[in-house]
C-alpha cells in the first residue's frame, strides 16, 4: 500500500533503491482528501472506468518562442500552490492580462498548448507575489471540485512540467546547464548529448472482489479512520498485471486472478499515472504486512467503512464495483 503521510501539495518521487531493498512507499492517490475523478458508469466501468473514457479538450502543443498574451490561461505557481481566482467555493485559472503584476519576475514562460483554442502557459513564481482581492494561492489538492475538470487536468500538466523543469537544469551525467529541446517535451544536454524527458512513475491500485464482498485496507499514514484500495509501485521488468498480484500478494498475503483494467488517473504529486484494475480472489486469507497496514478486510455494501474522496480513482473503483452490482450488471472480473 503507497504511504499517504506527505504533505498535501507534494509527494516524493520514487527514493533510490538499496541493494536488496524496496523503495519506501510514496503517497498517492485514494487515501483522505485525495480526490480526483467521478463515479465510474456501471455499464462501461470495465472498458472505460467513467471519466477516463472521454478525451480532453486540451491539446498539447510545443513553442519555445511563445509567451503569454493578455488572453492566455496562466498556471502559476509558487512551492506547489496554483494561483486561481476564487468565487465562494469555485475557483478558475486567471488570464494572464488579470495577473501581469504577480508574473513579474518569473523565470520562466514555458507554453503547453491550448485549452479549447485558448493558448496555456506554466509559470513558476520565484517569490510569493501580491495579489489583488480575489486572487489566491491553493494547492490542487483543495482544487478537486472546485477548479472546473478540464482546467484542473491542465493545472496538474503544469506542475508536472515545472517540477521537471526546476530538477533537470543540470545534467545528472556531467553537471552541464541543460537546454530545452526544440520538438519535444524535453531537455539536453549540449555536452555529453543526455536527454531528460518528463519523469512519470506508474502505479497500480486494484479492487479485489470475493462474493459480493472487498477487499480494503487502512495505511498506518493514513490521516483518518478510514479504509482504500490496495496500491503499488510498478517495478522495473514487470507488467501492470504482474504489479497488480505481487502487491496484493505482498500487502495481504491474498492471491487473485481475472486482472481486468478499469481506468487510469494522471497524480501529479509530482509525477504519478494511478492504473486501476478490477480482480478477483483466488486463493487465501487475510495476513496483513503491519509494516504498513493497519487493518484489512472484506466489505459488502452494507457493511462498507469510511472510503476515500469522491474525486479518487479508489472510489470510483469501489463505486463502480456498487452500481453494477446495484443495477445487476456482470462483474467487471
């Protein structure tokens, strides 16, 4: 199970391994206030899980030369918090003609493409800037549900981008300033010829079903009483579908079969893509790893414990599994 003991608006990449060890586990998606997505629909949640399935408006584009005009969406950003106009419980990504005084200053103006039609920049802030009324600086984490959906996957493109940005300047061959390549989303390095590309780390998270009943679990770093999906990091050589049985395996010591994919979920906390999967019990019982679990068990609808944010891919994995059951759909496994 990933740790969810971070701080809210940033969680460590992947430590480096030591001989003979596994990483410490990072935190990611479905523990307390990790929101980020919508219920899954119960006839299509084994094809596409809900949200997953439609495209976005957004289309990437690559502009070294571009800067922001007074229409552009900006994404600013200062020690991972997102600047945003607020309006009561909403908030949206200002223009940059809105902002032009808290942009001064920015290292950087790097471009992202466009919003239905409407050019996007990621701006890192080097200082906390002055802001007129209405204007705030919010992690995205407290955005989920309130920064519209499009608006907000852009706003997690962004983070991630700068935070590649800021940690590749260097070469980590030669120690030689990088440069930003031309035609792709990368860096260079004009001596040795190393390129860095944006670091995405996959991860698994899997519903496990036993007649009629889930298999959840509750971290030791979770920050409440309350009981997720398993999840894990994909290690190097293995499939998604390997990731998915030796976690379940390791964490309860349960061995499952029928892995069917559900959906995935961008985490950009910094740099984390979630694949949800949907399996089945095949063999075992319970024996919790206490390294990192509290408690484990099986939860049939009625009897279900207190289950992450609405907006996580564990709960739409968990709601998914209840509305097919509840309209008498075949299991998804």
């Amino acid at each position: 199970m990933l740790h969810r003991g971070q701080p809210p608006a940033q969680l460590q990449p992947r430590p480096a391994r030591q001989a003979g060890r596994r990483p410490p586990r990072a935190r990611l998606a479905g523990g307390e206030g990790d929101p980020g997505g919508d219920r899954a629909d119960p006839a299509r949640g084994r094809r596409h899980g809900g949200r997953a399935h439609r495209l976005s408006s957004f289309q990437a584009e690559i502009d070294l030369e571009a800067t922001p005009g007074p229409d552009a969406l900006v994404f600013a950003f200062h020690e991972g918090r997102l600047l945003v106009r607020r309006h009561d419980d909403r908030a949206e990504a200002p223009l940059s003609g809105e902002v032009g005084p808290a942009l001064a200053g920015a290292s950087a103006h790097i471009y992202l493409g466009r919003l239905d039609g409407r050019p996007c920049f990621a701006i890192p802030l080097p200082a906390e800037p002055a802001l007129a009324d209405g204007f705030v600086l919010t992690g995205l984490r407290d955005l989920f549900g309130r920064l519209e959906e499009p608006i907000h996957g852009v706003a997690g493109r962004a983070f991630q981008i700068l935070e590649w940005y800021s940690s590749h300047a260097f070469c980590g061959r030669c120690g030689t300033p990088t440069e930003l390549v031309a035609k792709e989303r990368a860096r260079g390095c004009p001596s040795c010829g190393a390129t860095y590309f944006p670091r995405i780390n996959p991860a698994v998270i899997m519903l496990v079903e036993r007649e009629g009943k889930l298999l959840l679990a509750r971290n030791k770093l979770f920050r409440g009483p309350f009981y997720s999906c398993l999840a894990g990091f994909v290690e190097p050589g293995e499939s998604l579908e390997e990731a998915v049985a030796r976690e379940v395996e390791e964490e309860v010591g349960v061995e499952i079969e029928a892995i069917a994919y559900f959906a995935s979920q961008p985490w950009p906390f910094p740099s984390q893509l979630m694949i949800g999967f949907n399996a089945r019990h095949r063999a075992g019982e319970i024996r919790v790893q206490d390294s990192e679990i509290v408690d484990a068990g099986w939860f049939g609808p009625e009897e279900l414990p207190q289950l992450p944010g609405p907006f996580s891919l564990a709960r739409r994995l968990i709601d998914g599994h209840l509305e097919r059951a509840k309209a008498g759909f075949t299991p998804a496994v």
